[in-house]
C-alpha cells in the first residue's frame, strides 16, 4: 500500500464512459489520466478496489449531469467521499473553451487536491 496521504480522484461522467484521473497528495503531486471506465457499477466497483490496492485514502468527484447522482451513492456506499459539483463552481481559465474528457477529470483532480471545489 501506498503512503497515508488522500489521493484525489476526478471523473468525466457521461452515459456509456467515465473518464478518470488522479492527483497523487502534495503540492508537486503528479497528477495524471488513467483513462475511460464504463459506467456500470460492477466496472466502477472492479475499478475503486484496484485504486485501494495502491492507496490508502481516496476522494472522488464529478461534475452533475444527466447522469444523477448514481456514482455518489454508489461511492458513499463503499465508504468513500464524493463530491458532486456544479458545473458552473468549477473554476476555469480565462479562454479555456476547449472541452474534452480527459482534459476535464484532470482538471477536477487537480482542483479538488488544492481545496478549490464545493460540493453541492
């Protein structure tokens, strides 16, 4: 297992993937893409226990959407905390139009590891 400190984990929901990114603890923490999960709750469960081989202490969000607050529940019943966000909280960059799912579970990782998003 890995060090005492939380992980920061951002999700990109959508209907049929889920894409995923980490922000290790510490301020120079690497932060970086796991990939795209599907939205099932046996996929997302198979995917929750390998992270919790690898770290103690795991925080999750998302933005809401269409998708409700299926993954929260499910994420709360294992005994994790997740954030759900309102897409209009989420801070973003003067200009940044650009919008793709990797590129957003980054961004969500980054800003729940520096304290920066509210939940709703």
């Amino acid at each position: 297992m890995g060090d005492d400190s939380t992980v920061f984990v951002g999700f990109d929901v959508s209907k049929t993937k889920h894409a995923v990114a980490i922000a290790e603890p510490g301020r120079t923490g690497e932060v970086r893409y796991l990939g795209e999960i599907e939205t099932s709750p046996a996929a997302v469960e198979r995917f929750v226990r390998k992270l919790e081989k690898r770290h103690r202490r795991l925080h999750f969000c998302y933005e809401a959407g269409p998708t409700g607050y299926g993954l929260q529940r499910q994420l709360a019943a294992m005994g994790y905390k997740c954030e759900v966000l309102a897409p209009s909280c989420v801070p973003t960059r003067p200009g940044d139009r650009v919008k793709t799912n990797r590129r957003d579970a980054v961004t969500l990782a980054r800003l729940l590891r520096a304290g920066e998003l509210t939940g709703i």
